[in-house]
C-alpha cells in the first residue's frame, strides 16, 4: 500500500476487568436510612409539613409521656 504518515489509532473505550473487579466485594442494594432526605422536595409542602409537624398536639403528648420525669423526683 502506499506510504502515509498517520497516528497510530488510540483505545476509545474498554470495560474489561470491570465486572470481576465489582463483584469481588459484592454488589450491594443502596443502604435504605431511617429518614429519607427532603432536599429537592416541593417547597411548598415543605413549609406546610413543618407547621403541621409544629402544632401536632399528639406526637408533643407521646413525646412527654415517654421522657422520665427526672426533674420531679429533684
């Protein structure tokens, strides 16, 4: 063929190893927390939430019922 002064070609992509390398520790389902997260919540439910959260007169009931009362023994 006739004589060119190319580059030679470089590797674009490869993926090998990848899936040994991931299974050697496992793959594990995202670790589900206790209370999700609220950031990129609507806004406006977020404000409503809080103020029903702030004058929810049972859970302020349930909360005082379980603390010890430490200060009336004093």
């Amino acid at each position: 063929g006739r004589l060119q002064n190319k580059m030679a070609k470089s590797k674009n992509h490869t993926n090998h190893n990848q899936n040994r390398k991931h299974h050697r520790n496992g793959i594990h389902r995202p670790k589900s927390h206790r209370y999700p997260s609220m950031k990129g919540v609507d806004p406006k439910f977020l404000r409503n939430l809080k103020f029903s959260r702030k004058h929810n007169k049972k859970v302020k009931i349930v909360v005082a019922d379980k603390q010890p009362a430490v200060k009336a023994q004093q």
